[in-house]
C-alpha cells in the first residue's frame, strides 16, 4: 500500500477548493501525473522543497505534494500566470 494514499493526495491538493468550485484533481490518474512531472524536475536538476529521506525522486515528489509544497494547476492557470 502506497502511504500516502491517492485518497489523502486528492484531499490535500483540493483542499484550498471553495464549495461549489470543481476540484483540481478528480482522479487518481491526475495525481499519478502531477507526481511524475515533479519527479522528472527533480531528476532534471530541480532543488527538492522537502527535506529528503529517500533518494528516489517520485518519492520526493509525493511527499511534497503531501506537504502542500507543490500546487498543481491548470493549463488555463499556467496561461493566465504566463500573461501576466
């Protein structure tokens, strides 16, 4: 069993979502992708935002997520940030 949970993952990045708002993540697949993007950072050079236990990125990369130290965001979000 993966520890933490798809379940606990969902809850802590839609946990800034106000009622009635659609959630950031709705799947477990999102979570698998936004994990494997962090992963890939960290392996391309990218500074862990964590203290790290374990030398293996995508495990890195979940407990960042865990920790709320990355926020997954939209591709209408990166559009909007990158006007700006």
């Amino acid at each position: 069993m993966l520890h933490p949970s798809y379940t606990d993952l969902m809850k802590v990045v839609n946990s800034e979502v106000e009622p009635g708002e659609h959630p950031v993540v709705n799947s477990r697949y999102s979570i698998v992708l936004a994990t494997a993007k962090r992963a890939r950072q960290l392996i391309d050079g990218a500074e862990p935002l964590i203290e790290v236990e374990s030398k293996k990125p995508l495990s890195t990369a979940v407990e960042e997520l865990h920790e709320a130290k990355v926020k997954i965001v939209t591709d209408e979000q990166v559009v909007n940030f990158e006007e700006q």
